[in-house]
C-alpha cells in the first residue's frame, strides 16, 4: 500500500526545519561564529570547566547583606515600622481565622464546606467534602488541618489581591505588561526554597515568613491570568460599551471585568493550589500544621506519620480544586450548579450553617473527639516493612526497586552526568545556541546561551549540570511513559476514562507528598528524586498529549482512513504530525514541572542545586541559597527557550 503523507497543513518536522533554508542559514552563521571564537576562548581559557577567571563571587556583598539585616532587623526603622507591622498584620490575621474555624467546631466547618461544595458543584461534591474533612479528623488530624487552613485562607486572601492588582495593571497597560512578565516568571521559576531565606532573615522563623513565601509563589498565576482575561476581553463589547459613552472606569466595572470572570476564577483555582502546594515547604519556616507533620516525618524517613498528615493536604486540595473549578465553569451562565436556588440558595446555606455551628457550640463538641481517631500510621509502616523486605530488594528475575534505583543512578544518572561535566564550557554553549535556533530566533538563542553562562559566572557550573543531568533523564521518562499513556487515551475513551481520576488525583498532590511513597520504594538518591519528578510532570504530558492527538482535523484522518491506512499509519503519518504544537507544549512543561521537584528532590539525597539551597537555609547562607536559586532560574529559562517554539510564544504574546 501507498504511503499515507500528510496534509500540507502539517507543521514540519526537526529534520525539516534544519534542511530548511533559514534555519540551515542562521545554524551555518552559528558555525562561522564558533570557528572564530573557539579558539580563541580555548587559547584564553583552556579546559572543559568553566573558567575561574570569568565567575564572580557573591559571597561577601550576600555575606554583609545577611550580617546588615541581622544587626538592623530588632532597631532599624524600616524593620520596626513597616516590616513589623506586616509580620503583626499576618499573626492576627492568621490568628483570628484559626480561632474562627475552632471556634465554629468540627461540624460547623464540615458543614460549611459540604454546602459551599453542593451550591456550586452538586451534591456529589458535596458529599466528598464532608467526607473529606471527617477523614481530616479521623485521622487524628484535625487540628493541625485547621492551622493550615487558616494560613492558607490567609495566604490566597493576599495572593489574590496581590495577583489582582498586578494582572490589572499588566491587563489596562502594554507597557506594564511587558515590565511585569520576567518578574512573573522569575517569581514562578524560582524554586520556593530559594527565596524562603531572604523572607526568614527579613521576618525571622514563624507564620509571616511562611505566609509571605507563600505570596510570592501563589500570586504569578492570579495575576497573569487576570492579565489575559483584561486583555482578552470581546473587542465587538468594548466597542459598544465605548460607543455609549461610557469612562473608562466603567468599561472596566461594567464590562472587562465581568467578561473575565471565568479567568479570574481559573486564577483563584491556580493560586489555591499553589498555596497548598507550599503546605510542607513552609512548614521547614515555621508554619506548623500539616506541613510541620509532614516534614517531621519524612526527616526521620517515616512513611506512616508522613502519609497520615500528607493524606488531608491531599483532600484539602482535592474539595478545594473541585469547588473552584465547578465555580469558574459555572460562571455566567444562566443555569448551573453555581446558580442553585438564586439568593434563597444562599440563605438556605447561611441558614444550615448557623444552626449547625450553634448546635456544635451548645454540644461543646467543638474538637474532634479523640475516641473517634482511626491510627494508619501503625499498618502503612508494616506495609513499608513488607515492601522493604520483598519489593525493596531480592525479588526474582526482576530485582527489587532499590536495585532499580542503583541500576537507573548507574546505567544512566551517572554516565549523563560524566558526559555533561567532560564536555567543554564553549561546547555546551555551542549546543544550546543551536537548539534554541532549530525552534526559535537569534533573540531566542541569544538568552538561552546568556542564562547558561551566568550559570558560569555565577560559579556553580559544575553542580548545574548534575542538576542538568537529572532534569534530562527524569524528562526523558516523562515523555516516553506519558506520550504512551497520551496515545492509548486518545485512541480508548474507556481507558481515558479510567485514567482520569489518576491524573486528578496526582495533578493536585502537593510537591512533598510525592516524596513520600517514593523514600519507601526507592530509598533516598538521586533516583528516587528523578522519580518523584516524574510522577509529578506525567499528568500534564498525558493531558496535553491525548487532548491535541484528539484535536487533529477529523477531516485529515477521513482522507487517511480512505486511502486504507491502518490505525497505526494514521497515528505516525497524521496525528502526530498535526499534533506536532501540542507534543512541543507538552515537552516544555514536562521540563519546567520536572525542574520544579528536581530541586526538591535535594532533601531526599538528590544533591546538586537543590542540595544546596536547602543547605544556605538551614546554615542561614544567603550567599550559598540564593546563588544556587539564581542558577535554577537560569537554567530554567535555558530549558524553556530551547524548547518552546517561537511561534508559540508568538501567539502568547497576542493574546497577553
């Protein structure tokens, strides 16, 4: 049988961008470049490391900034009246919506929960949140659920106003908009752990700390996506909104705002979920709650006292996720479950709430009674004990998971790792420069190359590319699990079905949770942090995957289909090819997700970067910290450019 071509619509592959004439054009400069500056750079600096002459040492500046905010932080203006009345705003905040939610009982704040879930979700959300908060409290965790619930009430209450105010200002002007998008990503790419120590040394150990490190993770998606839906905004309305006359400061009220309800609520949805995400990591600042448990537990590697507090993070960000998201699609519509009963919905709500937080009052039943906790720990540590003795190692034929841990760190993390750290500082360079051209523009490659030689300037070459190393392996099995996975879902709707709930569940655990099963598998190394770094990236590579691989023109697939091709030439020669934006995106996000938990991988023995982050926190180095936080940034933004096509960030750009 013939083969089947694809349509001529189909975007070109990698071969065929690089025979294509301007690629071929700026990769042979890039060639010309190279034969003249190569030897000159191996004249001058001879060598695969980067040159000791070309780095600068932060140490001291970063040395005297910490012993000048130490010295200043208890007598310096700035720190008595406008620092401190931040940290004392935080504590009483913090305070009242902890003694709010006590002070409502365990049923009271159950029963809220369970209708606010029912008035915009239905009954079956409803449901699962009641559920949710009684296995909060069976679990002998209700407590610490409510500290961390109130830190992070007030942790999104300020990230979404902080989120608000910068999307409005990015979304009403081109010029804010274009000043804040490198702050957003930098506030995004940096990893958590890195600006938790500017914050304590600012705020000391405790709940502002904890809260304020949380407002600068949460608060990017709110404010880009308030941003988009300002900028988005249906031209034809604003039109007719001007047209009467109306200022500019009612076309906002009356009509931008109102026409980017459903992206402002996707916002809330977003930053929530990167509240909760921060749980554990600003447990190690003091927070308490669960995150404390958390972080406790797996310190001393105990599996079961880490999963009893990690599972009610998990359910907290389950009932939260669903909640808000059934209240951004509900959002202007006529109908839904958003709209349930109208005001006397509302007032039923009200009414049901009162009477239940009265009655929990008058019971005095307001704690969850302790003859009613159900103790997990005990039969998840015999059940570690049991993997250990028969998964961990010895298992017939297959081995155990710790000899494929050893396997993995040796067949590939070690040899990857070599490879990179051989290869010459101006090779690598070399390297990025034309990956970045192959899907992009000089300007693309010009900062891909830029972010990796401050990486050098920074002097932390040789653990970036460790952390390199890892990045790339913990991708590579991203993108082959979850490209498989993405095929299979997009060709079975059954197994689509059944995947789905996986994906939810593991697309809103939190960052630390993962560590969790993963120290009982695999042990503590770099293998086990690759590993949770996949766990963590592999929903959004299947999600993308199956939905463009469904999003290929069913008219392209008839014309194949007629022609007699099979399902399989139809996936090489069709889908795939039309599909080819869609599997792009889901590479760069495998990247940027598995970048994120690569690093936090660092307190279960993944060294590197991370290593050395969670090191300047505890040793309260600033230097050391920030300096590797600053490399994880770069690299990030290297790893985004040589892998985000142009005509992607082309048409982000539109739409911003």
């Amino acid at each position: 049988m013939a083969t089947v071509t694809a349509p001529s619509s189909a975007p070109r592959g990698a071969l065929g961008s690089v025979l294509g004439s301007r690629t071929f054009g700026k990769l042979l400069l890039l060639v010309v470049f190279a034969a003249v500056l190569v030897p000159l750079a191996v004249t001058r600096w001879p060598g695969t490391a980067w040159p000791a002459a070309l780095t600068v040492d932060l140490t001291k500046p970063l040395g005297d900034a910490t012993d000048w905010i130490i010295d200043n932080r208890d007598s310096h203006p700035l720190f008595l009246y406008f620092f401190g009345y931040i940290s004392n705003g935080v504590v009483v905040s913090v305070r009242a919506v902890y003694l709010l939610l006590l002070g409502a009982g365990w049923a009271g704040v159950t029963a809220v929960a369970g209708l606010l879930a029912w008035r915009f979700a239905g009954v079956r959300l409803a449901l699962t949140a009641v559920v949710s908060f009684a296995v909060c409290g069976l679990l002998g965790m209700w407590v610490p659920t409510m500290q961390t619930l109130a830190l992070m009430v007030v942790a999104v209450v300020v990230s979404v106003a902080v989120g608000a105010l910068l999307g409005l200002a990015g979304g009403l002007s081109d010029r804010l908009n274009r000043a804040l998008r490198p702050l957003l990503d930098t506030m995004q790419v940096l990893p958590a752990f890195a600006y938790l120590l500017p914050v304590v040394l600012i705020f000391g150990i405790g709940v502002p700390a904890a809260v304020l490190a949380t407002v600068v993770y949460a608060a990017p998606p709110m404010a880009r996506l308030t941003a988009l839906g300002l900028r988005d905004a249906d031209g034809g309305v604003m039109e007719a909104v001007a047209s009467l006359g109306a200022t500019a400061r009612q076309r906002l009220l009356s009509a931008r705002l109102p026409l980017a309800r459903k992206e402002l609520l996707l916002g809330l949805n977003q930053t929530i979920m990167m509240a909760l995400s921060m749980a554990v990591i600003a447990s190690v600042i003091g927070a308490g709650g669960l995150g404390d448990r958390v972080y406790q537990a797996l310190s001393s590697v105990d599996v079961g006292d880490a999963l009893t507090a990690g599972l009610p993070i998990v359910l907290l960000a389950v009932v939260l996720d669903r909640t808000t998201a059934a209240a951004g699609a509900s959002a202007g519509s006529a109908e839904g479950p958003g709209r349930r009963g109208g005001w006397l919905g509302w007032g039923a709500v009200v009414a049901v709430a009162a009477v239940v937080v009265v009655a929990g009052r008058l019971t005095r039943r307001l704690l969850w009674p302790a003859s009613w906790n159900v103790d997990i720990a005990g039969p998840v540590d015999s059940a570690v004990a049991w993997m250990t003795d028969h998964l961990y190692s010895g298992v017939p034929v297959v081995g155990g998971t710790a000899d494929w841990a050893g396997r993995f760190t040796t067949w590939i993390l070690d040899p990857l790792r070599g490879g990179l750290q051989a290869l010459p500082w101006w090779c690598l360079l070399l390297i990025v420069a034309a990956l970045a051209l192959l899907i992009g523009t000089w300007q693309t490659a010009l900062t891909a190359v830029l972010a990796m030689a401050a990486i050098g300037v920074l002097g932390v070459w040789k653990p970036s590319l460790d952390t390199l190393s890892q990045v790339l392996a913990a991708v590579a099995v991203t993108l082959v699990i979850g490209f498989a996975a993405g095929i299979a879902a997009a060709r079975s709707a059954r197994f689509e079905a059944l995947l789905r709930p996986v994906l939810d569940v593991f697309q809103t655990l939190p960052q630390f949770v993962y560590l969790i099963p993963v120290v009982a598998l695999f042990g503590v190394g770099r293998a086990p942090a690759v590993a949770a770094a996949v766990v963590y990236a592999l929903p959004a590579v299947v999600r993308i995957t199956t939905q463009g691989l469904r999003g290929v023109d069913p008219a392209a697939l008839e014309a194949a289909r007629s022609l007699g091709a099979t399902p399989n030439q139809q996936l090489r020669q069709v889908q795939l090819p039309l599909a080819g934006p869609a599997l792009r995106l889901a590479l760069n996000q495998g990247v940027v997700l598995v970048l994120a938990v690569v690093i936090i991988g660092g307190l279960v023995g993944g060294g590197a970067l991370g290593y050395d982050v969670v090191f300047g926190l505890a040793q309260g180095d600033l230097a050391t910290g920030l300096v590797a936080g600053a490399a994880i940034v770069c690299l990030g933004l290297m790893l985004d450019r040589v892998t985000q096509p142009t005509q992607r960030r082309a048409r982000n750009r539109k739409a911003a």
